[in-house]
C-alpha cells in the first residue's frame, strides 16, 4: 500500500453511448442504448438517461426496448469507440510508462512512476487536467479514482460517477470501506454475494470482523484469504503497462437461427475474415484456430487446430474454420457462431504460401511427386451487394449527394430514414426518408467528435 494516492483508475461514463451522443446533436440528453438491436440482441451500454429506466448492459434488448420504448436503439460503430478509446490512451501514456488498460474506456496509471503526482495534491491536480483534457479532445466525460492501491482507486472512480473525481486518502480505506456492500470488492460476484448474506455478512465491515479464519472456511484458502486483506483496504497489486492478449476472437448471434448449410459457411468464413482483421490491427499472428458454434438448444460446441506456424492470412485462417465446421452437426440450428485465434506471436511477417505448400508435400508424399510451391487462389472480395439489398444499420453513419453527411435512425419495409447532423451542429438536424436503393444515399465515413 501507498502512502499517497498515485494509482489512478480512470472509467468512462456510458463510453459507447456518450460517443454517441457526441455525434448525435439529437441525443444528447436523451436516453441511448448501443448493442444488438434484434429479438436477440444484448445491450453493450445504455446512457445514463436510460438507465434511470433501469436499462442496463448485458439485458436483453427486447426487455431493454420494454422498460424504455421511446429511446434511441443503435447498432455499435466499434471503430469510432476504438478511435476515441486511442485519443484518451494517448493522454493518459503523457502521465506515465505504466499506463494498464482494461478495457476500450478504462485503464489503471501509476503516476508516481511518471513523476506526475507524489501526494494528494499534485494527484488530485493530475486528475481533474485529465478529465478536463478528455472532454476538450474527445467531447465526452470520464470518471477518475486516485488511492494509494489499485482496488481503492477503482471503487473510487465508481463513487465518483458520473464525471466525476474521487480521491481515498490513505490510512481511511477501512473507514470508507466499512459500510459499503460486500459486492463492492473485487471477485465477489453474485453467488459470492449470496453465500456471505447467508452467513449474516453484507458489509465490508462484516468482513473484516469475520476474521481471515471463518472467510477461509466459507469460501476456501485462496479467496478466502484474499477477500480478507481486500476488506481491510489491502492491495498490493502493481499497474502492469503490457497486459498480453491471450487470443483475438470475433462472434455473431443471429436473429433467427441458420439452418442453410452454406449460409452457416458463409457466414463463419466472414467472421475469419473480420477475426483476421482484428489481429493484423493488432500487429499480432497465432497458430490456433478456434471454432464455436451454441446451436439451437443453447449447447455450446468449440473445436480448435494447431497450425505449423503463426499467420495472419485470412485464407489460410478462413481455410481452418471451414474444416472445423466440417465436424459440427448444424441440423437443428445455429444461434451463434464465432472464429478466434490464439498461441498469439509478435511477429506477422512469414512465407505466406508455407501453408499451402506443406499440405501439398503431404499429399505428394505418398507418391514421390514433386510439387511446386504455387501461390494460393486470390482473396475473392465480398461480393458488392445490389443498392435494393443494402443494409441500413441504426446509428449508423451515411452521406447524402444533396443533404451531406448524417445517420440512419431506422429502416423497413423498403424505407430509410436519416437525420442530417454533425457532431458539431447547433441543434438537431433535420430528418429524411428515402427509398433503400436511392443512388444518391451512400455509407459515410464517422466525422470527428470535435472540430
């Protein structure tokens, strides 16, 4: 523990729908929710205008639509939320070396070790210029804990929701710590939760009154014990700057499951192409390829192949989960499908056509024949859809030859509407509805979220 609070957590506020809002003059205010937008979509997040409505990530977006008729549904635009998620990284890697990301729109910084903070006033200073420069370069708001430990730090950008800061001087941990709900500390989830109200324990307080002893007994040596030290305000945990993917994966669920074979196929070869994407953003190639497919029963099936090597060659990635496939029984079904890559490298660059020319080595084995190394078959392009069969996602963005650029609030029955806005317009914009196929209506590009 430290006996300053230079270990800042930062959490953007409702990051996928304060983007959103961002964009979306018309919005703002209102109440957003970003995720699936289908029978079976699942809300990723929901502004804090919907949330009132007791709308929350993870729900179902037809219970979502239940509780909150009247907001705005959108499908994500992850390269947008990636876009703005590296604008706030950027500043934060100005404060530190040692800058831990958790996720898109959070991350863990020690600034004792960027020489940016060495007590609560310089912190505290650290972390309201960070907050203010988030919002004059990207336009949306985050919340900032600072505490001498990573587990206080985040607990304390929690209270500080929405926008704001929260320092926990050190040497109060256990004060403030006390009436708070055992929930709040890390590795108690739902079924931990339970368990300790059960034994008559809902506090933090309760906890560390316990004892180490009858945690132990509760819920085992390791968590037990952990829980204990975490009840007490103890945490020892270092920001860690290189937190090393384990895998890069992509997955879809469908609205109505497959039952077409080759649809099925299709669609596991488009998510190995985006999985594949994926790993080149990341600079990253692996050697294990990785299938899941829940049929319609809910049952869950995963099958995996170790490559010779590691690649990021989206044929030879798209090549392994059509095999894959081979050996899964789709009768029933599909509800969801998805393609991942794992046993990642650092490396990208290797003979593209090894793959290729290893298997046919193999085949000509046997036989004694000589193969030559033939380049493989060129990636065939998506086939460019006709104008009447384009899709119109929500929320998602579209430039008119006349109107200029806006965003699609819906589309049905042969209709697309959209509204005509700017990030930075005075007020809502205007709204138009047009035929599907109408040639002057085009996808756009995401226009900056500040000028």
């Amino acid at each position: 523990m430290r006996t300053a609070p230079t270990i800042l957590h930062l959490d953007m506020d409702a990051f996928y729908a304060a983007v959103e809002q961002a964009a979306k003059p018309s919005l703002r205010g209102k109440p957003v929710v970003v995720g699936g937008i289908g029978p079976r979509g699942v809300v990723a997040t929901a502004s804090y205008e919907a949330r009132r409505f007791g709308v929350h990530s993870a729900m179902p977006t037809a219970q979502a639509r239940r509780l909150a008729p009247n907001a705005a549904y959108l499908v994500p635009r992850f390269a947008v939320y990636r876009a703005v998620s590296e604008q706030v990284m950027e500043l934060l890697g100005r404060l530190s070396p040692l800058v831990e990301p958790l996720s898109l729109d959070e991350a863990f910084v020690d600034l004792e070790a960027g020489g940016a903070a060495d007590d609560e006033a310089s912190a505290r200073a650290v972390g309201e210029w960070l907050r203010a420069e988030i919002r004059r370069v990207t336009g949306v708001s985050g919340s900032v804990g600072l505490a001498g430990s990573k587990m206080l730090a985040k607990i304390a950008s929690e209270e500080a929701k929405p926008d704001g800061l929260r320092l926990m001087a050190p040497g109060t941990e256990r004060e403030l710590l006390a009436p708070m709900p055992v929930r709040i500390l890390p590795g108690v989830g739902p079924a931990t939760g339970d368990h300790l109200r059960r034994a008559g324990m809902t506090t933090v307080a309760h906890l560390a009154e316990a004892g180490e002893d009858e945690l132990v007994r509760l819920l085992g040596k390791a968590h037990g014990a952990s829980l204990h030290r975490m009840a007490q305000g103890l945490d020892d945990r270092p920001v860690v700057a290189e937190r090393d993917a384990k895998s890069v994966s992509v997955e879809d669920t469908f609205e109505v499951d497959l039952h077409d074979r080759v649809r099925v196929r299709l669609e596991v070869e488009r998510l190995a192409d985006r999985c594949v994407e994926r790993l080149r953003g990341a600079g990253r190639s692996g050697r294990t390829v990785v299938l899941k497919v829940r049929r319609f029963d809910f049952s869950t099936l995963t099958r995996s192949e170790t490559l010779r090597g590691p690649t990021d060659d989206p044929g030879v990635v798209r090549e392994a989960a059509a095999r894959l496939l081979e050996g899964v029984d789709t009768t029933g079904g599909v509800r969801l499908l998805g393609v991942g890559v794992t046993g990642l490298a650092d490396f990208t660059q290797e003979d593209l056509f090894a793959q290729v020319a290893a298997r046919d080595a193999e085949a000509a084995g046997a036989s004694g024949a000589t193969v030559e190394a033939v380049a493989p078959e060129p990636v065939e392009e998506p086939a460019v859809e006709e104008p009447g069969e384009r899709r119109w996602l929500a929320g998602h963005d579209v430039r008119h030859v006349e109107y200029g650029p806006g965003w699609v609030q819906g589309s049905g029955l042969g209709r697309v509407t959209v509204r005509f806005e700017e990030p930075g317009s005075a007020g809502p914009g205007r709204v138009r509805t047009f035929r599907v196929d109408d040639p002057d209506l085009a996808a756009g590009e995401p226009l900056p979220l500040v000028g």
